[in-house]
C-alpha cells in the first residue's frame, strides 16, 4: 500500500530544522569553544555550508525517487540489495539512537524542574511519540509545525536581546589556534546537520516534491545555519570564555547573564522544544527504513503493513519506537558517535550513488533538481566526509561495523531469496560491456516511481502497455507480413489457435481499414472468453503497409478482448487516439532509442485519463 502525500513545503521545512536543531547549539558549542575560541561562530558557519553542500546529492536523489527508505532506497538501487540492506539496518539504528539522545535531554530537562524518574519519564515520552505518528503523518508534522514555529521565534528573541549585550573585548584574541582549528572544528559539530537525511526517508509522503523537497531542505539549511553562526556569536559575546568552554548549557548561561531567569527560562524551553522536535522526526524517518526494507522482501512482511485508516507503517513505528527506549539503557555518547559515522557513511554512498546513476544511462532516472558542478562537488565530498569517518574514532567503528554484521546476516536470511533484482551499477556495466547483460527491471520501477511522484493517475490502458510487448522493426512489411511474424507470441497471449488469430486480424481489415492515418494503425478484433484484454506495440521505421495510400504506417498497436470488455476497448483506443494528437508524438515515437523510451511515451504523459 502506498504512503498518502500529506506532507507540505512547511512540513517539509519543519522537519528538516527540527531534525537539526538540538544538541547541535544547545549543548555542542561549549566543546567547540575550547577548541577554537571566539572564532567559533565561523566554524558552525563552515559546517552549514558543508551541509548544504552535502545535502545537495541526496536532494538531487530524493527528487529522481522520493520513495520511503531515503538513503536505503537510493544505495539499494545503486549497489544492490546486500549494501542496500546493510545501509537500511545502519540509518535505522543510526536515527534511532539519535532520537533516543533527543529523548534523553527531554528527561533531563523534566528531571531538573520536577524530580522524576528519568527512564519511567523516557517510557511514556517513547509511547507518546509512537501514538502521535501512529495517529497519523498529518498530525505528526501539524505537531512538528507548531513546535519548529515556537523553537525558532524563541531563538530570535534571544539573538535580539543579545546582541545589544554583547561585548566586543570577548572576541579577543580571535584566531586562538588559527585558521586549521576553524575547519577541524567545524568537522566536529558537522553532526548537527546530520538530522537532514530525516527529510528524504519521508519524501514518498511528500505533496509535489519536485518543489517541495528541494526548496523545503535547502531553505531549512540555510535557515538554521543563520541561526547557529547568530547564536554562537552571541554566546561568545555574551558569556565568559572560561565559563563557555566548560558549560553543558552554554545558551541558556548566556541568556541568563542577558535577561536574567527570564532569559535562563525562555532558553530551556527552546531547547525542551528542540530536542521533542528532534525525537518526533526522528521517529517519524527511522520508521521508513523498515517499512522500505520490507517492500523488497529484506525484512519480514508485518514491517511492511500500512494501516489503512491511518495510513502510517504501525508495526515499523512500533519496533523503532522500542529500539528508542532500549537505547536510553546504554552509553548514548559512544552511540551517538557511531551514529554519526553511519550518517556520514550514508554522506559518501550518495555521493556516489548520484556518479553511477547518472553514469548509467538509466532513462527513467530524472530528478526535477541537478546537484551543481557536478562531479566535482561529489568527489569533493567523498573524500571530505571520508576525512571525517576516520576523525570518529575506533570504538564508534567497531559499534558501526557490529551493526554491518547484523544487517549483513539479515540479507543472508531475507534477500538471497529475491533473484530478479537490478542495480544502477549493473546497467553502468551494461552499458561499458554488453547491453545484452540484463533486462529493464530497474528502468521500470523507477517508471513507477515517476509516476507515483507526479501523481500520474492510471487507468486500463496504462496497465495493459506495462504487461505489452514492445516491437521494434527497421524493414518495411506488408500487413499480413506483419501479422505472420507476431502470430505467434500474440495467439499464446491471447489464447487462440495461430491461424484463427491471423484470420480475425485479416477480416477486421477487410471489414474496415483499421489504419488510422498514414501514420497510426490500431488493427483490433473481438475474441472468444471474458475479463481478458491483450495487446502488443510495433514500431516499425520503415513502414507497414495497410493500404496503397497507408504504407508507411510507423505505429501499430494490435489489440484484442472478450466481449464483457467493451468499455476498456473503448478506452484504449480513445487513449491512443488522444496520444497521436499529442504534440510531436510522431517524432518522439521514431526518436525513441528503445523499447523503454517508447513505453515512456506511452505512460509517462499528461493526457486525460478514464477513471
């Protein structure tokens, strides 16, 4: 069951600031004061840069193939079903536990204004964040709206209030370890646009995301990023460098010294909104991993359930909304670095996933926005977020390559099973080697993927040229020439004796020139049974002749159905009839270099469909 498209430019702008706002300024910019001074403000600026940088590629993906799954969907695709497996299992741990990390500075924040029990706190905070995204997308991202509006009016008024405050001999000396510690620096709180991947798990759930998806990411990247160089110039401004180097809050320590308690609430509040913004979106993308690896057969089958009512994957929001809480028992520091080495791994793949695509000659890969400077930009971050890997540590590495066994075993039991599966790097191959090598599975998926994201409604017609064989001949023939060299592939199709069928095609055209300029032909005949349709396209480029004054005749689709099919007889020859009237149909038809081109043509239009 497909996902409902209820998520608009807002919610996907909510999402993707709600996702990177939290520990990123609330707790980080201490730990990158002490390495860089009070040229903090500049590292977190490089860090968005880069983060819109990287960004780039997956918005370039999600746009080609806004399906659920994000990342996983892009590299399964790409690499094939073994690294698409492991790539899901490891974004579905990694934004889980980032959420869990989120969930954790909620309980912290409740415990020091209330006394309870932080994991009991945890408990019912994970059930209602599976409760409100089991209820449904629409509600949840509402929620997200009306939080993310909060959170960023009060991180304005702080800015505002700041900024008269500030005191310029704090920015003394400015350059405490040089410009290299501001580029290493802004390498370590790059993290806090990690949340970005979030918006391209939901982009399947997303209204007209050829607009909605690159304005909604990019306007929130550069948005927070505004807010985070504002913020750590202020705190810089604002608090003592000793003080800011060694605070765990430093913002609310600087709205404090600012505005007083008022200030020091205001700022826990934000932050309270930060991190239930984070765990919402969080929980929300972390459940497409599951509910993608279980569409292609990688997970078990319940994964992959949608609710009909509330059309949301229960029993994936269910089980990430455990792996939540389970987190909250372990050491969350060292989780949160292994997770952020899995999202930079997710970086590198697709950046490398776009070069193969597009490399590949897949005509059914087209996104409505191109990464720019291409390939420059993605082997540029290829090796910048490679760089960044290493920087992790080893005991991340060795949570991360833990998790890679798992989901590896995982493949071994699901996805050895699936034997037609196709990969972008394959028809990259195919197209440097044989282009015999493989069929046109992926090149159709993808077509329903286009589909799906332009919101294309099907009707018979459609259906039968998917299940249609896809003729194309160079040399001229005579109509009953034609009709010997289809016959038998057509009889079997339609359940017919050879010559019976040939016969009915013969007498149709006697009885009326089926022929309908000198360039379409629709030959079609009326067969014995019921509920039964077929059809088969023929391009021919140097003609079928059906008449002295039709014989050259470049397109033909031979048609046949039982009685009881009337109505979608009717149809199929409005629905070509309204497509040889499309503009430049005919020479899009012999500019077609292959039998995908020319379903492509067929399906991929804006005529009027039958309901």
């Amino acid at each position: 069951m497909k996902l409902k498209k209820t998520i608009s430019f807002w919610g996907v702008f909510s999402i993707a600031a709600g996702a990177m706002i939290s520990s990123g300024i609330f707790i980080l910019p201490g730990f990158a004061y002490a390495r860089t001074g009070p040229s903090v403000f500049l590292s977190y600026l490089i860090a968005g840069i880069l983060g819109l940088v990287g960004i780039l590629s997956v918005i370039e993906l999600a746009t080609a193939m806004p399906r659920a799954g994000g990342d996983y969907y892009f590299i399964n695709k790409t690499f094939g079903p073994a690294l698409g497996t492991m790539s899901g299992v490891l974004g579905w741990f990694a934004l889980s536990l980032k959420s869990s990390f989120a969930v954790f500075g909620i309980t912290e924040i409740l415990h020091l204004f209330t006394g309870a029990n932080m994991l009991l706190t945890g408990f019912v905070l994970c059930l209602f964040f599976v409760l409100l995204n089991i209820g449904g997308v629409k509600e949840a991202v509402v929620f997200q709206i009306i939080l993310v509006s909060g959170l960023l009016t009060l991180m304005l008024v702080y800015v505002l209030f700041g900024v008269p405050a500030l005191q310029l001999d704090r920015y003394t000396p400015f350059l405490k370890g040089g410009v290299n510690d501001i580029v290493i620096t802004s390498g370590f709180i790059f993290i806090s646009f990690g949340g970005l991947l979030n918006v391209a798990n939901i982009a399947e759930e997303v209204k007209n995301p050829r607009r909605n998806l690159p304005l909604g990411i990019i306007l929130s990247v550069v948005v927070v990023t505004l807010f985070y160089t504002a913020i750590t110039f202020v705190i810089t401004g604002t608090l003592e460098g000793d003080i800011f180097a060694s605070s765990l809050t430093p913002v609310a320590d600087s709205a404090r010294n600012i505005m007083g308690r008022p200030g020091y609430v205001i700022i826990l509040t934000a932050s309270l909104l930060a991190f239930v913004t984070t765990a919402n979106a969080g929980i929300m993308s972390a459940s497409r991993y599951p509910l993608s690896l279980s569409r292609d057969r990688l997970m078990p089958p319940f994964l992959g359930r949608v609710n009909r009512r509330s059309e949301t994957p229960v029993w994936a929001i269910v089980l990430t909304g455990v792996i939540i809480f389970v987190s909250l028992l372990l050491p969350l520091e060292l989780l949160v670095k292994a997770a952020s080495t899995v999202i930079l791994t997710s970086y590198v793949l697709t950046n490398i996933a776009l070069i193969i695509l597009r490399e590949s000659g897949l005509r059914n890969y087209r996104p409505s926005f191109k990464a720019p400077f291409y390939p420059v930009l993605q082997i540029l971050c290829i090796f910048l977020f490679s760089f960044f890997i290493a920087d992790m540590g080893r005991d991340a590495m060795e949570i991360s390559l833990t998790l890679i066994f798992l989901s590896f075993c995982l493949y071994i039991v699901y996805g050895r099973k699936e034997k037609q599966r196709e990969s972008a790097l394959l028809h990259l191959l195919k197209r440097i080697t044989d282009s015999r090598l493989m069929g046109n599975l992926l090149e159709d998926e993808l077509r329903e993927v286009l589909i799906n994201r332009d919101e294309i409604d099907q009707d018979g017609f459609d259906a039968l040229v998917k299940e249609a064989s896809v003729l194309d001949w160079t040399e001229p023939v005579t109509f009953e020439e034609m009709l010997e060299k289809v016959a038998d592939d057509l009889a079997e199709e339609a359940g017919m004796n050879r010559k019976a069928l040939v016969e009915a095609y013969v007498r149709r055209q006697r009885e009326s020139n089926t022929a309908l300029s000198p360039f379409l032909a629709i030959p079609h005949i009326v067969t014995e049974g019921e509920k039964h349709m077929f059809l088969s396209i023929l391009r021919c480029r140097e003609g079928v002749r059906f008449t002295d004054e039709q014989d050259r005749v470049k397109a033909v689709f031979l048609l046949g159905g039982t009685a009881d099919n009337r109505n979608l007889h009717l149809i199929v020859l409005a629905a070509i009839a309204s497509l040889a009237e499309t503009k430049d149909f005919e020479q899009r038809w012999m500019d077609g270099a292959d039998e995908t081109e020319l379903k492509n043509l067929l399906l991929l239009n804006d005529r009027k469909r039958e309901g």
